[in-house]
C-alpha cells in the first residue's frame, strides 16, 4: 500500500497517494477511502505530491468515491498536483469536476472556510 491517511478533522482527511494510483493498488485505495467514508469522513485532500502514476483504474476509484460522497455533501479534491498526474488530469478534463490546491494546505484551508461560512438557505425558482 503506498498511500497514507491522515485524519485533518473529524470530517476531512488527506490522503497522500505515493508513487502511483493504478490496476496495482487501486482497490485497496478504494476500500480504504469507502472505510474513512462510513466513519465520518466527508472532505479528501488527494495529495499528489511524487505520484508518478494515475492510470484508468486510479482515476476509476477516485470517481467512485466521489460519486459516494457528493450525495451527502462531501467533496474530493486534489492537492500539489505532480506533472505527470497534472498530463491525466488535463487529457481527462478531470479539472472540470475536481478542485485543486497548489498545496495541502491551501485545500485544508478552504475547507474550513466554506465551513465556517454561514449557509443561506436557497429559494426555489421558477414562477407561479
């Protein structure tokens, strides 16, 4: 397993992928993610720093779990973004669906600003 967990809050925690996030270990990535999940964990900071790799696969888990959070408010997003990493993001247009930071903690930061924003409630629209 090259990737590592580290609880940030109870609701956030940054995932620091390692050299690769492909066929090899992409289920274990995902089984991991899917258990911090059922334990509270609602942001991901996929920090990318030294990735080498994102294969499909990789790139396959790292939709599913956001397919798994976006229902219940949660939010995935990719931190220090490796160049190699940063070709499969730009020929996948992944860009469009996940947010990057620069760094961790530029991510950890804007989470818990938006959380710290107060919510206004949204009015329905259309007309009468």
């Amino acid at each position: 397993m090259s990737f590592t967990f580290q609880k940030a809050s109870a609701s956030a925690a940054v995932v620091r992928v390692g050299k690769a996030l492909d066929f090899r270990n992409a289920a274990d990535f995902k089984t991991s993610c899917q258990e911090h999940a059922r334990q509270g964990t609602r942001y991901f900071v996929l920090d990318f720093t030294g990735t080498g790799i994102l294969d499909s696969t990789g790139l396959g888990v790292i939709f599913s779990l956001y397919r798994q959070l976006t229902p219940a408010g949660g939010k995935v997003v990719f931190a220090s973004v490796s160049r190699p990493v940063q070709v499969v993001v730009q020929l996948t247009r992944t860009y469009k669906v996940f947010r990057q930071f620069p760094t961790v903690e530029a991510a950890l930061e804007a989470h818990t600003a938006a959380a710290a924003a107060p919510q206004i409630p949204q009015r329905p629209t259309g007309t009468a």
